[in-house]
C-alpha cells in the first residue's frame, strides 16, 4: 500500500518535472498546462480515495466538486481554475465526450433499438420539449426575460449531457440492469437526439430574435439528424471493410486506433462547420456500426476503450466542467432564480419520461 502510495507520488512528480522542462512557464504554477495536470491528478485521486467509502457514488460528483473548488477556492482558483485555457478545455471536453459515446457505440444492442425505436424518439422529445417550455415559462416570470430569450434558455437547461448519462447507465448495463428491456440502450440511442432537438430550437429561437430568417435555422433538426446518422453510418463501413483480420499481428490495436481516430475526427470535423448536436449521433452510430460488423473481435476494443475513459478522460471531463463553474460576482435572487428553474424543469421532465 505504501509503496503503491509513494510509486504514484513519484510519477506525479516527474509528470510535473518534465510538463516544466517541455513547456517552460506554462507547466509551473500559473500556466496552463500545470492547471490541467492539476486537475487532472486531483480528480483522479479524489475518485479513488472515495470508491471504497462511497461504492454507489458516481465518480462524476468528486470530481465535479474537485474542479467546482480548484476553481472557486480563494488563491487555488487564481493559481490552478482560472488558468485553464477555454480552448484547450473545450478540446479536451470534447475529446472526453467522443470517448464514453464510443464506447456506448459499441455496446449498444441494435436490436433492441430497433424494436423500442419509437419509445426512443418518444424520449427524445417529449422530457426535452416539456423541460424546455417550462424553463421559458419560468425565465420569463423570474428574471423578466422576453419569451424568444427565455425559450433559447429553455432549451439550453433542456439539452442532457451524454457524458454524464451514458457512463452511469453503461456501469448498470454491465450490472445487468434493465438488459432485457433493453432501457440502457432506449436511453443511450436517446440522448443525442435530445441534443439535437435542442440544439435545432435554440438556433430557430435565435434565428428569430436577431431577424435572421436563414433556412438553415428551420431546417438544422433533420439536418443534423440525417448528417449524423450518415456520417457515423459511412465511417463504421469504412472501417469495417478496412480493418484487418482477427489472425493478423496487432489487430486488436489497429482497430482501437482507427476507430479513436475516426470517431475524433468525426466529432472536431462536424463542430467545426458548426453541426456539433449531429457530432454526437454520428460518433455514436459509428461505435454501434462497428460493433455489428466487427462481431465478437469488437469486445477486446470496447474494453480498452472504457479503460481509458476510467483512467483519463473521466477525470479530465469532469474535472474541467466542475472548474468551468464561477460563483463569484453571482447575485443571490439571480442564483436562486436559476435554481428554481432547474429543479423545478427537471420535475417536469421526470414527469414527462
């Protein structure tokens, strides 16, 4: 145990070392890349210390807070928080969000979608929509908005976050939970289309109130619903058709890179022309796309997938979203109000389920 202790000390400590000999300034304290370490190592940790005494814990919510206090925390907050670079948080959030979507990717069962196909679209759509009007009815009362402003922040509280659903229902999946009513696959294959329903109205409501009639505003929710499913589609082929046999040397390596490289590829390419809420469907059809065709070989990849998600992109992710939450210069009746909106719209959308 100590020496286990004192073994990962010292790695820590080398990581440091040599963040500072590559990257100068940036990796000692107050650069940015000492501030992602930080976080990193620190969410890391806090997860594992608090496995064994809070079992039924998620690990998101250690290290939601790590990050909330490495942010928020008087002089660690100038020192580590506040010198996270924003596009090197958005990069890596991203990164960390392809990861767990392709691992749901690969363990989705398709059948089961398919016969539960019109319950998926069914919660897609009604939680997110009810959410949303309530989060507008809300706004509008509360903070005085107008009702386009108050509808775009309506979508905005309604939109889920895959990152933080898909791990929690993949860890009962593997449990065994809800398999044969195929729930963890109904609510996985659901998530993206919520984002993309919400992300369709939170541009028509914009598109409105800046006068802007573009048909690109009107037309963005089968838009990205077709250029995700498309995209995911041709990319699982492509790798299928490529990928090498399960006899050859070094299989199993090459199909884990090539399915990271085009999933990352796909989820960066498609935010950058500006259709992320199609992002996530795409990365998602090419992991169940490639499970089906890749068979039994795709288990091996799903493993080290999840693998690395527990090791790195899970602490990373959460760390970050903890230490992109600022409370200072917050007012009270603002942050109450705020909260009122979320409980009460997420009452809503547990109704509406």
């Amino acid at each position: 145990m100590l020496r286990g202790c004192a073994a990962q000390l010292l790695l820590a400590t080398l990581a440091f070392l040599l963040l500072y000999v590559i990257t100068g300034p940036e990796g000692s304290p107050g650069g940015s890349h000492f501030a992602l370490m930080v976080l990193y190592l620190a969410a890391l940790w806090v997860g594992k210390l608090t496995a064994p005494f809070l079992p039924k814990l998620p690990p998101l919510l250690p290290m939601l807070v790590v990050g909330f206090l490495l942010r928020n925390l008087p002089k660690l907050g100038t020192v580590i928080g506040s010198q996270v670079d924003p596009e090197w948080s958005s990069a890596l959030r991203l990164g960390a969000l392809t990861l767990i979507l392709t691992r749901a990717g690969l363990a989705m069962d398709l059948n089961a979608l398919l016969r539960l196909r019109f319950v998926v679209l069914r919660l897609a759509m009604l939680p997110c929509l009810c959410e949303a009007a309530t989060a507008a009815l809300l706004a509008t009362w509360l903070l005085d908005f107008p009702p386009l402003w108050a509808a775009m922040l309506g979508f905005v509280v309604a939109a889920i976050s895959p990152a933080v659903v898909v791990p929690s229902l993949l860890t009962l999946q593997d449990q065994g939970y809800g398999v044969e009513a195929g729930i963890p696959t109904m609510v996985v294959a659901a998530a993206p289309l919520d984002d993309v329903l919400s992300i369709a109205g939170f541009g028509v409501c914009l598109g409105i109130s800046f006068a802007e009639s573009s048909w690109l505003n009107y037309a963005r929710a089968p838009l990205e619903l077709l250029l995700g499913l498309s995209t995911g589609m041709i990319g699982a082929g492509l790798l299928v058709v490529l990928s090498p046999s399960s006899e050859e040397d070094g299989a199993k390596e090459l199909r884990l890179l090539l399915l990271l490289s085009a999933a990352l590829s796909i989820a960066f390419g498609l935010r950058e022309v500006g259709f992320s809420g199609a992002a996530a469907l795409a990365v998602l059809v090419l992991g169940a796309g490639c499970a089906r065709g890749w068979g039994p070989v795709a288990k091996p990849v799903s493993a080290s997938v999840a693998d690395l998600w527990t090791r790195l992109a899970q602490p990373l992710l959460f760390s970050l979203v903890g230490a992109s939450v600022v409370v200072t210069g917050l007012e009270t009746e603002t942050l109450a109000a705020g909260l009122l909106i979320i409980v009460l719209g997420g009452l809503v959308r547990a109704a509406a389920v």
